[in-house]
C-alpha cells in the first residue's frame, strides 16, 4: 500500500510539473524524398535533446507540440538524418537524401576506427539501444535489460549465497563473470571486490553492471570475440562497452514498480536524468540520480511451495527425521501452543531485500586549439540482506534454545559502496587524436550478520556482529594516439598508447566473537631440556564439543585473514587497421603487459572483412588472450556454512599464498591463456533487412577455479593444513587453482528487420546463442593423483559445462504508432543441468528443461511530454522445473536451475516525462 501511494503521488506530482514547466510551441511542415519529392510516410520527427517527438502522416505532413528545444532531427528508414533549426515561423519543410548504410548503428568497442560502424567490422558486435528499451521493457536493471536482448548474455538474478547474493554478474559465450571485460566511454572499469560463491562464476570476481544507472546510459556496445591484444586482461570471451549519455535541454523523470503475480516481491525503480549545455562551443554535463528497493519474496509457485516438513523442535532434529519417540504430532502440537505454523520456517525466494541509490554524470568542455576536457563517474550505495537456511530449535550445534527457543532466520545485511572517476584530455597534435586519461574506481562490501547467535559462546553470545569488511581499487593512467591516412591503401587506421594500472585489494577483520570456537582448550605435553628438567609446551588445540564456531550464516573474518596487497601493471600496445581494397579490410593488434607479482604477458589478435557485394561479406578472426588472476584469488581466506543433504557444514577457503595450500602442493596462480577464433558474414539483404551469423572457438588453458572441498578426516593431511581446520572449526576446505583446460565452442546469429506499417514504425529483432562448454584436462599437481576429483568436483565440472543455457533465442517486435507503443517480446532458455553434493561422494544430477519467457508491455503517450507504460514480465507464470524432492529435503520441492529468474510472472507499471 506504501509504494503504491508513493506511485500515485509521483503521478500526481508530474502532472502538476507538466502543466508549470513552459507553454506549449506548434510546429508543423512536410517531408518529402529528394530523388521525386514524393511525400514520406511515418518519418520520425524528434525536438532534439527530448523525447518529444511524432511521426509523418500519409501525406507527409506532421504537427508537434513541445516546450523546450531549438532543433528538429528527422529519421527514416532508408535515408539519412536531418537536422533543421525551428524557424520563428514554426513551419518546417525538408527533402531527406537516399542513405546506403542505414542500420549499423555507430560503433565504438572491437575497432579504434572512428568510421566503422556495426555492420562493417570484422569482429561480431552488438549494439542495443537503452534508451528505448527503458521505455518498454519490463526489465529495469543494466544486466536483465541484456538478458533478454543480447544472443550471448547471461545473467542470473541474485542467486547464489552470502554476498554473491547482492551482485548480478555478467557472461558473456558461456564462459566465466571473470573472462568478459567491461568499458564506460572506451575506458577500463573496476571489477567487484567480491568473490561469486555458488552458482554460475564460482570462485571469480567479476563486473556489477547494476552499480551503473539504467538512465545514465545511451547505448550498450557487446564485442563478441577475445580482444585483450587490443584492450588487455579479461577481454577473453569479448567486451561491453557502456556508452554514457550527451544529450543537453532536457529533464527525463522516470519511476516504475512491479510485483509478481503471487503479491510479493515487490520493487521499485525511479531515476532522474538531465543534461545542459556548458558554454556555447558544445560543452555539455549530464547528471543522473536513481533509486531502487527490492521486496522480500516467499517460495515461487505458491501454496505450500518451501515448506518445511521435517522435524523441528525434537533433539537432534538436524540429524534425524520423525521415529518412534519423536513424532510429527508432537511438532504439530508444541507449534500450536507457540502460535506458529509451518510456514513460520518458510525460507525467503529470489532476491535480496535491497535499497539502492545510485548517481553518475558525464561531461565534456572544450578548451583552446580544439583540444577538449572530459570526466565521467559516479558513486553507488547498495543495502542488501541475505538470509540463507533457518536454523531450527533442534539444531543443537547451531541453535541455543534459551535465546531463540523457535529457532532463528539469520540475516547477513551488506553495505556495497562502489565508487569511479575518470578524468581526461584529448585533441590534435600534429594530426594525431591524443587521449590522456586517469581512471579511479573501488568496490567495498561491509558485512554485519543480525538475528543470529555464535554457539560456542553459549549464553553470552552477542546476536548482531560486525563480520569484517572487504574492498578492492584499480587506477589506470593511458596515453592514446590514433590517426587515419585516407591516402595510404585505401584508408589505414593507425593506434598505439601505453598504460599504467594498480590495483589493490585488503580485508578487515571481523570482530571476535563473529569468528572465535570459545569451546577450544589448548593442550600441552610435556617435554624436558637437555638438563633434564620438565616443562610444558603447546601442541595444538581440540574443541570440547561440536557446537558450531563464528557467527551462524556467515563467520567473520579472522585476524590471520586479515591483507592489504597492491600490484602494479605496465602495458603498451600497437593496433593497425588498413582498407587494402575498397572491398577488403585487415586489422591487427599486438600488446604486452608486465605484473608486478608473476611477469609479463604477450598477446596478438587478426582480423579481416571481405565485402563480396552489397548484400554479403565474411569476416572473422583469430587471437591470443589472457586473464590474470585477480588479488582476491590470491589472497581470500574466509569460512562459510553450506548444507550438504541438508547438514551445515562449515567451510574454509584457503588463500593461495596459505603455509596450508603449499604445504598440500597447490601451486601458485599463473595467467588463464586462451586462443580464439571466429568465422562469419553479415548481409543486407535490403535496405530494411539485416543478418549476420558468426561461429566461434576458445580454448584456455590454466583456468582457474575454486577446488573441491577436502576432508578434515581425510588422510595424510599436512599439520599445516590440519592446524587451520582447528583454528576455524571448519569441516572441509578448499583453494584457488589453475585446474583446467577448457573449449567453448559455438555459433551466434543476429537479424533486424525494420518497415512501415500503416503510419507506425515496426522494428523485429531476432537474435540466437548456440554453444557448448567442455572440460578437456584436469591439472592435478603432483602428488595429489589420488585427489583428482576434489581438484576439479563433479558439482564444479557441471558448473563449467552446463549450468547455464547453452541454447538461447531471442525474438522481439517493437510497434509504435501515434501515441502508443508496443513491445512483443520472447526467449528461449535451453536446458541446464545441476549437479547437488550430499557429501560422502554422493552426487545428485538434475537436468531442468527449456522453457519459453513471453513479456508483453503497451505505451501510451498523455501528453507530448509524458508516457504511461505496463506490462508483464513473464506474461503466462512459466516456472522453471521443480528441484528434485531428494534434493529438497525435508522441504516441499521449488523451481531451480538457474535459467532465468524463475520467479514467476511479474506485472508493472511505468511513468515516464520529458521536459
């Protein structure tokens, strides 16, 4: 009811806001074609810097209202844009020039060559256009905007555990969140300080679009082929580029709100963008503000979906189910007493409850002698809560009675604080375009566990704790040249710069009672000196019973965790492109990068595009690339709880550089190296109609993943090793290591389609992934022969194959005409499969079946300056397969797989206004 009075409010407060801002101008005039001055039909007329804006009627004629704004820009299919300043007469006639390339959109990312846009690169990139999908699709969020457009994309919602919980990663090929690079405006961004556990980039780092706001952005560029010769570490699977926005003389508010079909879930998103001009030689400022909350949701599917059925209050209830001295009517009979049913121990469903608030801008001033000054960054705070599995009052080790006789919902509420700026200079010196730029941007995540308990602490154990903190920085100084020679070949593009990166990356602990076993005694033996005398000496710890250590759901960072590390990174790089034919176009790239920690690095990349005719030309590549292992990789070392059939068992990551990890023979991390090759063509088969299809190879060598877990019980165990496991009351333990080589292989396919239809624009895109993921070598270190399946776990090698859709197709009509809008869109998400460890080598594998996702939305314009949109995200409540009920548990069975979020259907309703 809350959110829903603030919506009308906003309505309300627009409203108002329309009628104050200005008086309404008139213009109108005609649109005819150059070549016979036939009138154009549906020719979009836009007040240039708004969204205000008509199109032509059969006779080519228009009349547009509007309030702000000097210029009209014209737009057809087939003919080249016009700009017209609006005379004091209010009359406007123009004849629109034939275009020949009037698709491929302006590219920017895969090519410094100013001139080349989509359809003539030789490398496979897409371009999507934010600004009109945040008119009409359902979807609010940078990475689920991507999810349902973009043919290689992948995503998943806020699925995985602990902090993983609070960022949606992106991938890109079916490869790792840590093999794709990410730009804003050309220039390399931070990763996430945060470490994926579970789900799909297990034990990688990766880049949290979400911290970047939807309105801030003009266009996404995604290169689909490796690029690190041209752009450096992680650019193995390809690279986004996100390109900010320009636009000046206008105010864009916009708020939506959803909620799924069930009634919860609920969510927000409101955003503010505006632009204005600075000085009057083309200087501009963009600045946007936005704000977001997420609902907590209950199990998908409704009814008794997640609900608990086994024991709950009996002793011991953790392991062991209903008998002949503990039955199900004893359970049923002590909740009615206490008031509660069994949904009181329902778990929560999709994601985090969260509060975002976000702001960026872009600017650009010019100085003397063409030379130009340009900054953009922002800065994000994100609260988000976690809570995992309920801790049952049976639950001896890991429940106290006398503090939470009902058991507990433990919650883990994250503060994430991400934060850039780039500041830079660029102009002509002597015909070359030089850039010098300087580029900031950290991520920090503070933890704060509440409503939990550390059990070894009996009754004294606080219920909130501070459980550390975690951050990571990287600042990047370049020095770019380019220029073209039209006079050389047919055209030579010619790039080169060097690059200074350092990257640092600390934890902070955790206070000590989110992380101390208070039950351990030291114990001593007795030993004598040389002399003869008798005296005591420590030789390690035991525990005097099993109640679990640290903070339930997430134990905070001991002292011994505890790291402040940097690396610095020194690169230059040569990139060639050359029209050796008006027809025949070859590019190449070569760079070298130097670590401070572990050398240098050489990697090369060609291309090459060959237009047979109008309608055809073939493309492809081939390239060396790399991914350097992150600092967190390094240097993590933390303990977490996972629930193995249903027992928590307690975890501990172990850092690479760790006295346990060398002790065992994990060696030190060395760079992923990969090979990649692309084949393709793109055609135009007419002036409305484009295609292209692209296959594509990778190999990589030395990927690195997070090992299997090892046994404390297990043999032979190194004292290093055991010793950690005693410290941190921890059960099992893994670590970082290059483990495997591995092949992506696969195909993608892009189509676009625009006509007149009646007086309305129609636009259909179609766009398709076909891949396939396959381990090819395990790198067992020596010794650890007998280990092979803890190196690489059956859980993790499923994880690399197929746990994300190796098939996904996209289809989507976008239909605008007078004052409406309509977006028809559907997806198809292949199968996964899942692989569930219940311990003790038993291996559970499901695999989920594909599934179709229909949205549906409809705009409709109140005004010229304001526009209602609602629709549906997942218009017929598709649900992903249910979990098996082996793997479920003692609970009633939910969708899972990960394919898409699986939450159901969610509706929603937008308003948008421009003045």
């Amino acid at each position: 009811m809350k959110q829903n009075t603030t919506l009308l409010f906003i309505l309300l407060s627009l409203f108002s806001i329309s009628k104050i801002f200005g008086q309404q101008r008139i213009v109108i005039g005609k649109v005819t074609a150059q070549e016979d001055k036939s009138p154009l039909i549906g020719v979009s007329v836009i007040v240039k810097g708004t969204n205000t804006g008509t199109t032509t009627t059969p006779t080519g004629t228009f009349k547009l209202s509007f309030q702000k704004g000097t210029t009209l820009v014209f737009s057809f299919i087939g003919y080249q844009s016009q700009e017209v300043a609006i005379p004091p007469s209010g009359e406007v006639n123009v004849s629109l020039q034939p275009a020949i390339n009037t698709l491929g959109e302006v590219q920017v990312v895969g090519s410094r060559n100013a001139n080349r846009t989509k359809l003539d690169s030789p490398v496979p990139v897409d371009v999507v256009n934010i600004r009109q999908l945040q008119e009409s699709a359902p979807q609010v969020t940078v990475t689920q905007i991507l999810q349902y457009v973009a043919p290689s994309f992948h995503s998943a919602e806020s699925s995985g555990g602990d902090a993983s919980s609070a960022t949606n990663l992106a991938q890109l090929r079916g490869l790792s969140v840590d093999q794709v690079l990410v730009l804003v405006n050309g220039k390399r961004r931070h990763k996430s300080s945060n470490i994926n556990f579970g789900g799909n980039g297990n034990g990688s780092t990766g880049y949290d679009l979400n911290a970047i706001p939807t309105a801030s952005i003009e266009r996404i560029e995604v290169l689909r082929d490796g690029a690190a010769a041209q752009y450096g570490s992680d650019a193995i699977a390809g690279v986004i580029n996100i390109v900010l926005k320009k636009n000046t003389d206008n105010l864009l508010v916009s708020t939506t709100g959803g909620v799924r079909y069930s009634g919860d879930g609920e969510y927000t998103r409101s955003n503010i963008n505006y632009g204005l001009k600075t000085g009057e030689k083309g200087g501009f400022i963009n600045l946007t503000a936005e704000f977001g909350t997420q609902g907590i949701a209950e199990p998908v599917g409704g009814g008794n979906n997640g609900l608990y059925t086994g024991p709950i209050y009996g002793g011991g209830a953790g392991v062991r189910d209903y008998d002949a001295i503990y039955t199900k009517e004893i359970d049923e009979a002590i909740l009615a007493s206490r008031g509660l049913t069994r949904k009181d121990f329902n778990q929560r469903s999709g994601p985090n409850r969260q509060k975002d608030a976000l702001v960026f801008f872009n600017t650009a001033l010019p100085l003397t002698n063409g030379a130009e000054f340009y900054a953009f960054g922002g800065l994000s705070y994100r609260n988000s809560e976690f809570t995992a599995v309920r801790r049952l009052p049976g639950w001896g080790t890991r429940n106290n009675t006398f503090i939470y006789p009902d058991g507990f919902l433990p919650a883990i509420e994250m503060g994430i604080l991400d934060k850039s700026l780039a500041v830079g200079l660029r102009g002509k010196v002597k015909g070359w375009n030089v850039d010098f730029s300087n580029v900031y941007g950290g991520n920090s995540f503070t933890n704060r566990v509440t409503h939990s308990l550390n059990a070894s602490l009996g009754l004294k154990t606080p219920k909130n704790f501070f459980a550390g903190a975690y951050g990571a920085s990287q600042n990047t100084t370049s020095l770019d040249f380019i220029q073209y020679f039209d006079k050389i070949l047919h055209g030579l593009n010619i790039a080169f710069g060097t690059q200074y990166r350092a990257e640092t990356y600390y934890i902070q602990k955790g206070e000590p009672n989110s992380y101390i076993k208070a039950d351990t005694r030291t114990i001593y033996d007795v030993d004598t000196t040389y002399l003869g005398i008798p005296y005591l000496q420590e030789v390690g710890q035991t525990a005097l019973n099993g109640t679990a250590a640290g903070a339930q759901i997430y134990p905070g960072f001991r002292p011994e965790s505890e790291t402040n590390v940097t690396r610095s990174i020194i690169s230059a790089y040569l990139d060639l492109e050359a029209n050796i034919t008006p027809e025949w176009t070859l590019s190449g790239a070569v760079r070298v990068e130097n670590f401070s920690d572990f050398g240098s690095v050489f990697t090369g990349k060609a291309a090459t595009r060959y237009q047979f005719a109008r309608w055809l030309a073939l493309r492809g590549s081939v390239s060396s690339g790399f991914r350097a292992p992150d600092l967190a990789q390094f240097y993590y070392t933390a303990v977490s709880t996972s629930f193995l059939g249903g027992v928590g068992v307690d975890i501990l990551t172990a850092s690479n550089v760790s006295a346990a990890a060398r002790a065992l023979g994990i060696p030190s991390l060395t760079p992923e190296k990969s090979r990649g090759y692309t084949l393709g063509f793109t055609s135009k088969a007419s002036r409305n109609i484009e295609l292209s299809v692209d296959a594509y190879s990778i190999d990589i060598d030395d990927r690195i993943i997070q090992t299997g877990n090892f046994s404390s019980t297990a043999s032979n165990l190194p004292a290093d090793l055991k010793a950690a496991f005693t410290a941190t009351g921890a059960n099992q333990a893994n670590f970082f290591y290059n483990a495997v080589n591995s092949r992506t292989q696969g195909i993608d396919i892009t189509a676009n389609y625009k006509a007149q239809i009646g007086t309305g624009n129609f636009t259909f895109t179609a766009a398709a992934n076909f891949g396939k993921n396959e381990i090819r070598k395990i790198n067992t270190p020596k010794g650890l022969e007998s280990f092979v399946d803890v190196i690489v776990s059956p859980t993790e090698k499923v994880r690399i194959e197929s746990s994300i859709p190796q098939k996904k197709i996209s289809l989507q009509a976008l239909y605008a005409i007078n004052r409406w809008n309509f977006l028809l869109r559907t997806v198809y998400f292949g199968d996964v499969n899942v692989a569930t460890n219940f311990g003790g080598g038993n291996i559970f594998y499901q695999n989920f079946s594909p599934k179709w996702i229909t949205d549906l939305s409809a705009g409709y314009k109140l005004s010229p300056t304001i526009q209602v949109t609602a629709g549906v995200n997942n218009v017929f409540n598709v649900l992903a397969d249910y979990t098996d009920q082996l793997v479920a548990g003692r609970r009633i069975a939910t969708p899972g797989g990960g394919q898409f979020v699986s939450t159901g259907g969610r509706a929603f309703i937008r308003l948008a206004a421009t003045f």
